[in-house]
C-alpha cells in the first residue's frame, strides 16, 4: 500500500470555496477536469471535501459560506481556447491573455465563485 493515492502527486492545492458544485462544473467545463471524490457534509448541507483532475494535478476543495478569494495558476498547452470556455462559462476576464515579460503568456479569469484562474503558457 501507498502512502498516498495512486496517481496523486505530493502537494496538491486546497481552495476553500462558497460551492464546490460549481467550482467542480467550471474546473469540467474550462480545463476537462475529471471528477475523483466528492463528500457531502453529515448534515446533508453541502460539500465537506471534494477532488477533481486537471491534467496531472489534483485539486482538492472544501466549502466555507465566508470562503476568500483563492488564485490557481494552470500552464496548458492552449490558453486561449480555455480562456475562451471559461469566458463562455460565466467567467469575468481579470487580465486579458496576453505576454507577460516573464516567459510566459497569460491570462486570468474569476469564476463568480472566490477563484482567480490564471491560464498560461509557457513560451520561453
């Protein structure tokens, strides 16, 4: 036996969000996440823990109704497409894609939900 699960690497980030439901459909909808645990709270009130797949990462979450603002930073072969998806999704634009003088190519986008993604490439 593992001492973590198969596939999981050794950090993974923790988002504490208003709705993991719907941080759950936007990380599906924008990035092709793949859904892996969700566990309702006891009472039946929502979301005590949930994880989804975003390329090789795993992101967990948890629900707080006074949840703060997160950033999550997600190189991708193609930003723009994602940025796009998310945009069709709901998402209001934070930064406009575009080259950020560090290398990388990069934009960003709230999801209504206390997350900042920011969707880059790098390019040098």
């Amino acid at each position: 036996m593992s001492w973590k699960p198969d596939g999981y690497t050794s950090v993974s980030p923790y988002l504490i969000v208003r709705d993991a439901r719907a941080t759950l459909a936007f990380a599906a909808e924008v990035f092709g996440a793949e859904e892996l645990r969700v566990i309702p709270r006891e009472s039946g009130d929502g979301i005590m823990h949930a994880e989804t797949r975003i390329d090789d990462t795993v992101v967990m979450m948890g629900e707080m109704p006074e949840a703060g603002d997160a950033h999550v930073h997600v190189y991708m072969a193609d930003p723009d497409a994602a940025f796009a998806r998310a945009l069709a999704a709901g998402a209001r634009e934070v930064q406009p894609m575009r080259r950020a003088g560090d290398g990388d190519y990069r934009g960003g986008v709230d999801d209504g939900n206390g997350t900042t993604w920011w969707l880059s490439r790098q390019e040098a």
